[in-house]
C-alpha cells in the first residue's frame, strides 16, 4: 500500500534526516507532500511584508522536493507563516496518512497538540519535539503576540502604542519643565 505523506518543513529543518525518514517509511514509493511554513519575523509581519519569506519557504519546498525525488512521488508548496494553517491548507490538497515535522527547535510547543487535533499520527524527524516549561510557555506566548496569531494581539498593541504615547506626553512634558524652570533662574 502507498503512503501519503504530509512532511512539514520547520525551523532547522535537516533534508538529509528527511530523506532517511520517508526511505523508512517507504513500502514501494510513498507520495509525499512538503509544506514550508514562511518564517515572518515581527517587523516584516507589523509591515505586511512577507513576500520575501514566502519567496524563501518556496525554495526550501523545492529543495525538498529535489532531495526526495529519488524516493517518492513528490509534491510541495510555501505554507502560511503559522504551522497549523500550513498543514490545514496542505491537507485540502493532500490526503496524508501522517504529518512529518522534520527540525523545530524553536518552534511553539503548543503546535503538536494544535495538529493532533487533525486525527492523524504525527512524527517528529531529527529533533525531540519542544519540550514545555515556564519560560518555554512565556516564549510561545511573546511568539504568538509578535506573529498575530493570539487573539489578544490587537489589545495588546492598542495598549503598547497608547504607553509610548504617554511615555511621549511624560518626557515632553520634562523637558518643557525643565526648560522653564531654567529660564526662570535667569
């Protein structure tokens, strides 16, 4: 019987350990899928300018693609900057029996729970998946605000653009202050 594989290429994604992976899992030639999440940094996300890191999650696809051309039926794609919508919009395209992440190291440790939800097995390749603690959740927390996929988001920039404001209003009032209490020594 033929797999299907959804391979998901993250953070530090190793191609070798990719390869290794989909030969094992291969009775015959599996067709496999590749999704490169974009890796959109805060201020090109604030910008609206991901075009460059869909421009380069393109290229990891296709190097994916080439890396595994030898052992499988191979499709692949650029993914949205979150995981979890990469493999929802693959899996409308693809049937997979199994998502591969393949590297991951920095990545948000809520997203195998997040694809679990998906019904089907997933394997991590290469790297153990993140593992949780304090500061590993106030890090995926900080993550989810910059990247916009936390509800609280636009509060949370409505409430640090208002800050700087008052901060703004404080310093300007400090200098006026200071500005005329020197002018009145005089």
């Amino acid at each position: 019987m033929t797999r299907n594989l959804l391979v998901v290429l993250l953070n530090d994604a190793s191609l070798s350990e990719l390869r290794a992976a989909v030969e094992e899992r291969g009775d015959g030639m599996p067709n496999v899928y590749a999704v490169a999440p974009a890796h959109v940094g805060p201020l090109h996300w604030l910008a609206t300018d991901e075009q460059a890191a869909r421009e380069e999650a393109a290229v990891r696809a296709l190097e994916a693609e080439w890396i595994l051309s030898d052992e499988a039926a191979v499709g692949g794609e650029p993914g949205e900057a979150d995981p979890t919508l990469a493999v929802e919009d693959a899996l409308r395209r693809f049937p997979a029996d199994e998502i591969l992440l393949v590297g991951g190291g920095a990545t948000d440790s809520s997203l195998p729970a997040s694809l679990r939800r998906l019904g089907l097995p997933i394997t991590w390749v290469g790297q153990s998946p993140p593992t949780s603690g304090s500061r590993r959740r106030l890090r995926d927390t900080v993550r989810g605000l910059a990247s916009g996929r936390s509800s609280a988001t636009p509060f949370v920039a409505f409430v640090g653009a208002n800050l700087a404001l008052l901060l703004i209003g404080l310093l300007i009032t400090l200098a006026v202050t200071l500005i005329v209490w020197l002018s009145g020594l005089t």
